[in-house]
C-alpha cells in the first residue's frame, strides 16, 4: 500500500494499492497501519536547507507529524518504522 497526500504520478505495481491521505490523516493512516508489517516513513515538508532556515516550521509540520504517526504506530506493534532521512 502506497500513501501519498497527492496524486500519484507513476503507476503502482500490480497488486498495490494506493490511498491518497496526509500524514495527518489519523483514520486512513490507522487504518493503512493495521494490516501492515512495515511502514517507511518518506513524508517531509522540508529539505536540509529549509531545516536550518526555518526551525520551527521543522518542528510544526514535521517533527510533529513525526510524533503522531509514532504514537499511531505503538497501537499497532507488529508494525516496524523503517525512517528515510538525509
């Protein structure tokens, strides 16, 4: 299952499935999460330059979220966080 907050511009293998949500989208992503075995976690508003010139958006819109889907995540222990950072 692919989740991406728009629409995707390339297809998806067959047997995938997309779900078009935020990262704050707590009903979708529950749900995406419990039947999944491993989430990857690509979802940034930010690049490194932005980061450093803007530390509070960092927090606000990406740490926060950050936070969320982990909290989202210990309801569902059988699912890993595999997290993507530069």
């Amino acid at each position: 299952t692919a989740v991406s907050r728009g629409p995707l511009s390339t297809s998806l293998p067959e047997g995938a499935r997309y779900v078009e949500a935020t990262i704050d989208d707590s009903a979708a992503l529950e749900s995406v999460l419990n039947e999944a075995d491993f989430a990857i976690h690509l979802a940034w508003d930010t690049t490194p330059g932005t980061s450093q010139a803007q530390p509070v958006m960092e927090v606000s819109t990406n740490l926060m979220a950050s936070a969320r889907l982990i909290e989202m995540m210990q309801r569902q222990p059988a699912c890993r966080l595999v997290f993507v950072s530069s």
